[in-house]
C-alpha cells in the first residue's frame, strides 16, 4: 500500500486540524473524505483543502473504495458506535479520546477491530510529544529507575459553555489523557485504587447542574507507584500540560508551558509567553500520531496505542467519577 486513503469523520476544530495533516502532512496519507452531517460543513472542509469528497452520512465512506481507512472525531459518545462501524465496513480505524464511555463498549470496539483485523488505534497524543516521549526513553532504558511518584496535569484555557458539557466530561474527554500519560510513564504497572475530588470552581452556577470543572485525582498503581492527575477547565494564562516522574534513579519533568524559550525582562520583572491551545503546544504529536497509524496500517502492524490502553484509560476515569460519587475510594474495574 503506497498511500493510505483515509475518511475523516467529524469536521470540528480538532477533526479539521487533522484534515489538514491528512491533506498536507503527512506523504503516505491522502485525505479521500470528510464525513459531517452538518449541512454543508464537509463541503467546506473538502474545498478549502482541495482533496477528498464529502458526505452527509458515514455509510458512504463505507461504500467509497479510496477510503482505506477512517479518522473519527466526531462527538465523544459516538465514538464506540462509529469504531464498530468502521471495522465491520473493514476499514482500519484512528479514533479520537475516549474510544468509548462505558467498560462495555471499549470492549465492543475491541472485540470488532479484533474481528475485522484492522489496525485500531487511539489518540493519546501526548505519548509522542518530545518531551513525555524522552521521559518513556529514560525509563526504558533504567536511568529514571522504578517509578515512585508521578504526577500530569490539564489545565485548558477556558472559554467553553457550560450548558454543553456533559456529566464527568472532566474524567472521560480531559483527565483520561493524564490518566494515560500515567500509564505510559509507569509501563507494565495497573492501577488498583483510585480516589477523586471534584466541583464546579470556574462555573459555580451549574454546580447544582451537575457540571465538575475543577479535579484533583489519587491513583494507586500494583507496583507500589502512587500518582496524581489534576485537571480544571480554565487557566488565565493560556494552556498547561505538565508531567513528572520520580523514580529511585532520578526525576523528570515535562512540559513548561511556554511558547518559546524567551524571556523578556523590563521593570515590571521577568515575563515569559505562555501557549493558548492544544493545538499550538502539540502540533507535531498530533502530526505524528497520525503518521505512525498510517503507518501501521501500510506494515499491517499493531497500532502503537490500541484500544487496550483506551480501555485501560477509561477504567480509571470511571473509578474517579464513582469516587466523587461516593466520596470513598474505588477499586478500578478490570
């Protein structure tokens, strides 16, 4: 296979992000779709990039013989449905966070891409920003030990509507990438014990609605390891992601948040730009992610990030929103 045809599902701000590296980055990859059933949303995707048809209704990508395979980043909920779909249709498939919201569907889109023998992969994209990609290196290679502590944090940049977010979005669509950070920085580890705080911090008025913005998350790993995720939907100063690990060899730290390494001092003391996106701080993992699917659908190889480790992921969210629930801690569910 010289080039990947490949049908994105979901013309939003990250499905279009993604278009473009279909579309322009990436040499293996065409973008043969736009799937939206937004009137006229695809059409525009599809004209501004100059490549691919567009659809209304993902049946017929199905039906298109240049898609090989199938970007889907359409809403969160829809996400087990579409991977069923797209396996049984035979086409490989990249899924955005969460791969499902419930224990059992993560295993109905396993069980179809097991099935079907298509590549499934999801997009943890912070396993291939450089720096959490050098910190995996390091325990890989023994220098940082065994892991002690570990530490990952989201912080967005606000702006969201707080009538559009759903119960425990903050677990299942942003703490799940810490959660997963967490698990590619203690490989070969499983996480046994969960406990969670949470409330609405940024939008108080919706606290009675049931909106969480604002959580702190203990985890207790089988190999000793305790570690903490944090996560609340806004931050003043742009868009932070951070991690840490302590091990018996040594630390390492990720992410600093700024836009470049300068810093400019005047009489108001020392300032430093910090970035206002996801997209401007992960442009290249949200690139290479991509690549390294196409990639293993061309090899027929395993997808680097499988819906195993989606699975995993979510378990723990779901242990984190029972833990507000119930105010204790909770077993996470195998």
């Amino acid at each position: 296979m010289q080039t990947v045809g490949v049908a994105l599902v979901g013309s939003g701000r990250m499905g279009a992000f993604h278009a473009q590296t279909l579309a322009l980055r990436l040499p293996h990859a065409r973008l043969a779709a736009v799937v939206d059933p937004a009137p006229g949303a695809a059409e525009r995707l599809v004209g501004a990039l100059g490549t691919g048809r567009a659809y209304t209704d993902v049946a017929q990508a199905w039906d298109d013989p240049a898609v090989q395979a199938v970007v889907i980043a359409a809403p969160a909920r829809s996400h087990a449905d579409l991977v069923v779909a797209a396996a049984a249709a035979g086409r490989h498939v990249f899924c955005e966070k969460p791969m499902a919201v419930t224990l059992a569907d993560a295993d109905r889109a396993i069980d179809a891409a097991r099935t079907a023998g298509v590549v499934l992969q999801v997009g943890f994209n912070r396993r291939f920003a450089a720096d959490w990609r050098a910190a995996r290196a390091l325990l890989d290679a023994g220098t940082l030990g065994t892991p002690r502590l570990l530490r990952s944090l989201t912080r967005d940049p606000g702006g969201f509507d707080p009538s559009r977010v759903l119960p425990d979005t903050i677990f299942l669509e942003t703490l799940i990438h810490d959660f997963d950070t967490l698990r590619f920085l203690n490989p070969g580890a499983t996480a046994v014990e969960v406990s969670a705080i949470a409330d609405a911090l940024v939008e108080p008025g919706w606290r009675d609605r049931g909106l969480l913005d604002t959580a702190v998350v203990t985890i207790r790993f089988d190999n000793g390891a305790m570690a903490v995720a944090e996560a609340c939907f806004e931050a003043a100063y742009g868009y932070d992601v951070r991690g840490e690990v302590l091990g018996s060899g040594g630390m390492a730290a990720m992410g600093d948040g700024r836009r470049s390494g300068m810093a400019f001092s005047g009489p108001a003391g020392r300032l430093v730009e910090t970035v206002r996106g996801d997209q401007e701080l992960f442009p290249e993992a949200y690139t290479a992610e991509l690549a390294a699917f196409v990639d293993a659908v061309r090899a027929g190889a395993p997808a680097p990030v499988a819906g195993e480790d989606a699975r995993a992921a979510l378990a723990i969210a779901l242990a984190a929103a029972e833990s507000v629930r119930t105010g204790r801690p909770v077993r996470v569910e195998k």
